[in-house]
C-alpha cells in the first residue's frame, strides 16, 4: 500500500512537472510569436516607405489605395509584384507596381528563419500614399 501510494505521488510529480514545462513552452512560444509579428510589421512598414518613395503621384488624385501582394527572395529582390484590390484606377495601380519593382531590393528580415516563415510565400501590403 504505501508502496502504491509513493507511485501515485511520484506521477502526480511527474505530471505538475511535465504541466508546469508545457506552460512555460507555450508562454516561450507566444513569446517568440510576439517578437515575429512586431519585426515583420517594422519590415512591412519599410517596404511600404520604400515602395512610396519611389511613387510617380503626378496627375492622380488624392485617396486612391490597392493592395499588392509581392513576392521577394531572400535579398529583397522583387520576384512578382500582383495587384490583389485594385483601386479602381488603372493608372495608379500601373504606378503602384512600378514603384515596387523600383524599390528593389526591399529591405528583409537578416534573421532566415523569421523571413522563411513569414515573407516566402509573399507579403500583402495596402498601397495608400
């Protein structure tokens, strides 16, 4: 009997112990998954300046936004440049892409790991200068 309830304790042990590293995994793992998402913003928003400093607004009026889906390898460099929401005006989003194959190489992510995971397949900014 006592040698049934020791058993018992000890799993019990175990188990706490086992629930208190899945914890601090999971608080590790959001964590981290913070840490990605801040970074990939701060890319975004200097793939978007980049991409505006290189916008021709001449002669279009003011409010027209698209949304451009680009893919890059791993140095920046524009592969494909796709307008996924037009802006309704044909010459904007013409600009639009230019600008973006203008802006090349984009500035990416150094760390490998954070760009394989959220840049491969392609980033979709909204275009509003």
């Amino acid at each position: 009997k006592e040698e049934e309830k020791q058993k018992a304790e000890a799993a019990e042990r175990k188990r706490k112990e086992e629930e208190k590293q899945k914890a601090l995994q999971e608080e590790l793992e959001a964590e981290q998954l913070e840490y990605d998402k801040s970074e990939i913003l701060k890319y975004t928003s200097r793939i978007t300046s980049s991409i505006e400093n290189r916008f021709n607004r001449t002669n279009l009026k003011e409010g027209l936004s698209c949304k451009i889906l680009i893919r890059m390898n791993e140095d920046g460099k524009v592969i494909e440049s796709t307008i996924v929401e037009t802006s309704g005006n044909g010459l904007f989003d013409q600009r639009a892409e230019k600008a973006v194959y203008s802006a090349s190489p984009l500035p990416v992510p150094s760390d490998r790991k954070l760009f394989n995971k959220y840049m491969r397949r392609g980033i979709e900014i909204t275009f509003e200068p």
